[in-house]
C-alpha cells in the first residue's frame, strides 16, 4: 500500500473526503518534523507509543569506521540517531494468524 491507497482507504473507512483524508495522513506521517506528529515526537526525543499496534522511537548508531567503495579508502562515519518501530503484541499476532 502506497500514500495514495493510504489515503484512499482512509477516506472510504472513515467518510472523509480524500483531501480531509489527505491532511489527517499529512498530520501523522509526513517525514517534516513541521508538520508530522511522529516525526515532531521523534525530534523532541519522545517515543509514539501506539497500543497494540507498536512503538516508533529514536535509537543511537555509534561512530564507526567505513570504506570508500570506489577507492578504499577508509573513512570516519559520524555516530547519529535514526528511527526505528517495534510491532507490538497485537500487530505481530493479527500478521501471523
């Protein structure tokens, strides 16, 4: 499923026109921390934890040392935050039912 089938379902579930659709997908997930809720949560260093469905939360990769691929070169990969989801009971229960 895609942003537009997204959007789509959530028109028809919840009698939405698809641009009020539009904007409530908008508010949720869009990646700019301006206008996403989780994303503005993730930015804040707060978790988004959804019952059931799961948590998204903001997890650390330390600094480590790489290879340039065209060269070899080594090279220093600064240490960052990324984004990361773990399902919940609920979601990995209704998937391998």
């Amino acid at each position: 499923m895609n942003k537009q089938e997204l959007i789509d379902a959530v028109a028809a579930k919840t009698n939405l026109t698809p641009g009020e659709a539009k904007k409530a997908v908008d508010a949720i997930f869009s990646p700019k921390s301006t206008q996403g809720l989780i994303a503005s949560a993730l930015s804040s260093g707060d978790k988004v934890i959804l019952a059931g469905f799961g948590t998204f939360e903001t997890r650390d990769r330390k600094a480590r040392t790489g290879r340039n691929p065209k060269t070899g070169e080594a090279i220093q990969i600064a240490a960052r935050k990324y984004p990361g989801f773990h399902p919940g009971k609920t979601l990995k229960d209704e998937i391998n039912a």
